[in-house]
C-alpha cells in the first residue's frame, strides 16, 4: 500500500518556516510516488483522486483520511491522452476529440476543443462554439453560440466559458446570464482551468501562478496567489479545493489566503 504524507496547516497558524508568511487554510499532501510518474493533469469524484501522468496512464487513489490515499491501479492508455476526467462509475480521458473509458474503450467521439462533463453530458468548446453532446449514446444533442473557448466548465443547470477577456456564463439553453469583463485585476495570463461547485468557480491561471475566484453568477471576487507552480484544479469538498503541483497536492480554502 502507498500512502501520502501530510503537513496540516490550519488557518492562521504557520507550520514551519513553509507557511509563516501564510494565514492560509489548507492542507499539504506529499505523494511519495510522484517521484515514479509526473502528473500534469488531475480529476476528483468523492473519495477518488485521478492523475493522468506524462506516460499516458492514470492513476487512481483511493481516500483513506485526511491527506491520506492509497494507490489503487494504474491505468494505461493508447494514443495520447491530454485530459482526465471523473466520471461514469470511475474516469475519462480526453484523445483529441475522443472520449475513451477507463478501460481505454472508445466511449464518444466528438469534437477536439476543451471538453467539460456532467453526468451523461459531454460540452466541447473550440472556435466553433460550444457543442453539447451525450455520452450515451454518443450523439450531437445541441449547441451553444459563443466566442473562442479557452476552458469550459459544465453543471447540472450552466455552462461557464472563459472567453477572451471574459468569464461568460450561459444557461443550458443557450442564453448568455451573465458576461463578466476580465480586466485590470481581473486579468488572466492564462486560461489553464475551470471549474465549479456550490461554492463558486475557479480559473486556473498557470503562467501568473494564480486562481481566480467567482461566485457562482461569475462575478469576479478577488484572486487567490499561489506560491508555486500549478498544474491542475479540482473541486473539493464544500469551500474547498484540491491543486495539483509538482510532489503533491494543496488542499485549500478558497474563502482564506492571499
């Protein structure tokens, strides 16, 4: 069995030299075998965590308690997948415009973009627009007119797309609720993620080394500045949420910190 090793640090309180200058609530997890592999993107459902790695495989674990998981297998891939996602009693992954199961069994071919699942529903953004199909089965079931998409998130009633300069989100019919203006603080470098829970949404901003926070009506309520080098988000439980980064993963408040 290989576990993580955590180093709790609760709010306001410094664990170490690491977070003295942090009134940060969050946990940090150290995952030994990410010595073995290099992740580069990650996907969450419940107790399950999933890392697609630069080898084409993913890898799943299991929550045992908190900052604790246990390596359950190793899944590879062919071709070249560039996305993974939780999802149909276990996990997806994205090959350009396919959709392939975790038993690498072609579940959907659609559209190569940014791709986005919710249950049964697969959202693909490109230039083209938002396309929305379903999984099962695989089928073109309607669209979303919208500007070049740089990420996309789906829920079970929106669609939230970050277009240039703007966070858009729009109904499952189509219609636009609200557009909110990516400039001056708001500003992104890079559109790297998003994604959403009750809590709000979350764009992943790699090359500034920051995440955006939202509400869930998109409208812009301060960034969080990290000081590392993301690779990847995922929603977490309640105000939570899980960043991937080399050697590990943080756990954070998205409600506290800088």
């Amino acid at each position: 069995m290989r576990i993580a090793i955590c180093f709790f640090c609760a709010a306001l309180f410094g664990c170490g030299g690491e977070w003295e200058s942090a009134a940060v609530g969050k946990t940090s997890c150290e995952f030994r075998n990410f010595n073995e592999f290099k992740p580069i993107k990650m996907s969450v459902s419940g107790d399950n965590l999933y890392f697609l790695d630069n080898f084409s495989k993913v890898h799943s674990y299991k929550y045992l308690y908190e900052c604790y998981y246990d390596l359950q297998d190793t899944y590879p891939f062919d071709g070249f997948p560039s996305d993974v996602f939780a999802g149909g009693a276990g996990f997806y992954v994205q090959d350009r415009a396919q959709l392939r199961f975790m038993d690498d069994v072609l579940a959907c071919e659609a559209r190569d973009g940014v791709f986005a699942i919710n249950g049964n529903e697969l959202a693909v953004g490109s230039d083209m627009g938002i396309e929305i199909w379903s999984i099962k089965p695989c089928a073109k079931t309607g669209s979303v007119p919208s500007r070049k998409t740089l990420a996309l998130a789906a829920t079970g009633s929106e669609y939230y797309a970050v277009e240039e300069n703007a966070l858009v989100m729009y109904s499952k019919t189509g219609s636009t609720i609200n557009s909110e203006l990516l400039l001056g603080e708001k500003k992104i470098c890079s559109a790297d993620r998003i994604i959403a829970n009750n809590f709000g949404v979350y764009i992943l901003d790699k090359k500034c080394r920051k995440i955006g926070v939202f509400d869930n009506y998109a409208v812009w309520q301060r960034n969080m500045d990290l000081d590392f080098a993301p690779l990847d988000i995922a929603p977490a439980e309640h105000q939570y949420i899980f960043v991937l980064r080399a050697g590990g993963v943080e756990k954070m408040n998205v409600f506290i910190g800088k």
